[in-house]
C-alpha cells in the first residue's frame, strides 16, 4: 500500500508531506508551511521530535483513520491492588 504523504523534520517538528517530493523539491506541508523536502535518511534525534497537531490530524482524515488521542474512550487499565490485599493473603497462608 503506497501513501500520498510522508513525514518530513521541520523546525523542531515532524510533518506531513506529499509523497512525491524528492530532496530538495519545494512543497507545502499538510498544515501549510512551505518547505524544501531533505532526504527521506532523517537525523537519529529528529526522529524524536514532536508530531505537528494539524498535520497529524489531516493525514489522519486523508487515510480514515481515527484522531489519537481517541476522545471519549478510557484506556482499559487494570486497577491498581488495593493497599493491604498482598499483606491479608500472607497472614491467611501462614
């Protein structure tokens, strides 16, 4: 499956980008900003750096898939043992 867009660094950020750029080609990225495109090898620590909201969220709609973080839904988390539970099953065994 090909992609119409792909993840570029800019300034501190990692946004969308159209696929078809090569480096150095001039081009918008989904939130707007005009960028020259690099090369798709990014340097070790800009893989780290933040995802841009409103590239996220276009690239998103454009290949239906659901906003992160999801809205409404509570991760199912196990609950936390309630203090005192681990030290009343070892007074039982004994």
């Amino acid at each position: 499956m090909t992609r119409d867009y792909k993840w570029q660094p800019h300034s501190g950020g990692r946004h969308a980008i159209p696929q078809h750029l090569a480096a150095n080609d001039h081009g918008h990225t989904l939130c707007g900003i005009e960028v020259v495109a690099g090369s798709d090898t990014w340097p070790t620590d800009s893989r780290y750096w933040p995802t841009c909201p409103e590239c996220d969220s276009a690239w998103r709609a454009h290949e239906g898939i659901l906003p992160w973080p999801r809205k409404g839904k509570e991760a199912n988390l196990p609950s936390p043992p309630r203090p005192g539970n681990s030290l009343k099953l070892q007074l039982i065994r004994r």
